[in-house]
C-alpha cells in the first residue's frame, strides 16, 4: 500500500543555518506517528513546510501520490490536510457549533453563507463533529466561556472538518492538564484508526508521546537520527544522550517496571 504522506529529502536553510537537512519519511493511514526533538531542532520548520506555509528550498512533500510542494496552504487544506496548533485560534464570541459550521461552510464552498451567519448551515454535520469529540452539551455555549480542554476539543472538530486523510498537530497537548492530555490523544488515537487518519504530531510530553505514538522518529539540528517503536527509540544510545543533556528523556525503566 503506498504511504499517505511521503516526504523526501526535505530541506530549509536560514542564512547559515539549516533548520531542516534532508529529512525522509512517511506515515500511513491510521497510523500517530511522533515527531520529537530538543528545542530548535526543526519540527515547526518541518510542519510548517508540509501544510505550505512556507516553501522547502529543495525536497518533495507527496500527498497520497500528488506533490504538494508550493502549495499555498488552503491548497493543502483542500487535498485533505488538516492542522492544529499549539496555541488554540477560535472565535470567542460565537458558539462552539458556529466555529465548527464556519469550517464546514467553508470546506463545502458556501463562504456567502458567513455572512449574516445562516444558523442552518451544516448544523447537522457540526453536531456530529461535536458528538465524535464529546461536546454535544457544550455546542450552544460561547467559546470564551470553555475550559482549556474543552477548546482542544473543538480544535480538533474544526481540524476535522475538511475530512482530512492527514492530521498534523502541533504540540496539541500543550497547556493541558494530565488527565486532558490523555483523555485528547486517546481520543485522537480512535478517531485516526476508525477514519483512516494519519496523525503526525509533535510533542514535548513524553509520556503522551510513548503511550500513544505507533512510532516515534526524532528530529535534532534539523535531521533525523532515529525512527522506530516506542521501545526502540528509548533504547537507542544517541536519542538517549541528546535528551539526557536535554533533561527531557523519557525513563523507559518506569514504563517498563509498570508493564512487568
């Protein structure tokens, strides 16, 4: 089966410095696959290139076959590419149903019904997207009134809403509490299998990233020096050292003294 997203020889220089440096990999429907690295190694730059926001200076980025480099990203978007980020944008002011019909109305093409906000508007498909990600009894509420969980939540809705094959998500657990964190990628995790997503995504919470990843790759100075399972990665001496000096490792003596 060919991969959903292949990205090959992905590079981005600054002046001098080389954010990313011939950068290889792929992610297959249904699968989470993990981007880590120490701070400033790439992974924003990376995400960045993958859903057009800004262009590679060499490398191709293939979705499901169809080469995607300098697309502007609503291009991207339209070919099935959804994207969260770490700090939550929604409309306050309007409900957490609106913010996901605003989405809907404008993946369907029907940006004339914003205006005056037709409160019909893929209602009924707004609701399912809140049914699948638990906020049903929140859909008339205001989204400046939503706890901080709940808003990821609705991110996630609204990320869903051009009926992605890829998810990208940027640090989507940042801010969360633990429980939030866990409960919003096992959510993630079901979603992605019963739809056939792809997820990438990055994060800093390691135990996030070891309880829900399929595979973890890590990125340091803009290339990649490890990709495998979970227990691979932890086990490999060079991730090892880097996020020993980095204080971030994730002790894989914990996980595996729970399992024993």
């Amino acid at each position: 089966m060919s991969p959903l997203l292949e990205v090959k020889d992905l590079m981005k220089s600054y002046g001098g410095v080389h954010a990313v440096r011939g950068v290889s990999f792929t992610v297959a429907a249904g699968q989470m696959l993990a981007l880590i690295g120490p701070n400033g190694a790439g992974k924003s730059t990376c995400f960045n290139m993958l859903n057009g926001q800004i262009p590679p200076d060499a490398g191709t980025v293939r979705i499901e076959g169809k080469d995607i480099k300098g697309l502007p990203p609503r291009a991207v978007w339209r070919l099935g590419v959804g994207r969260t980020f770490q700090i939550t944008a929604t409309f306050a002011s309007m409900t957490v149903r609106e913010n996901v019909q605003v989405a809907l109305i404008s993946f369907h093409g029907l940006i004339s019904r914003v205006f005056g906000f037709a409160g019909a508007a893929c209602r009924e498909e707004a609701d399912a997207l809140l049914a699948l990600v638990g906020l049903t009894t929140q859909a008339e509420r205001p989204c400046g009134e939503l706890a901080y969980g709940d808003l990821k939540r609705l991110e996630l809705a609204v990320a869903l809403a051009n009926q992605p094959r890829l998810l990208l998500m940027d640090e989507p657990t940042a801010g969360m509490a633990p429980r939030e964190r866990v409960e919003l990628m096992r959510l993630t995790a079901e979603i992605a299998r019963a739809k056939g997503i792809g997820v990438l995504f990055t994060e800093h919470d390691m135990d996030v990233v070891f309880e829900h990843a399929d595979e973890v790759m890590v990125l340091n100075r803009g290339q990649l020096i490890a990709r495998g399972t979970p227990a691979e990665v932890r086990r490999d001496p060079q991730v090892r050292a880097i996020y020993l000096g980095e204080g971030l490792l994730y002790d894989a003596r914990h996980r595996e003294g729970t399992a024993a």
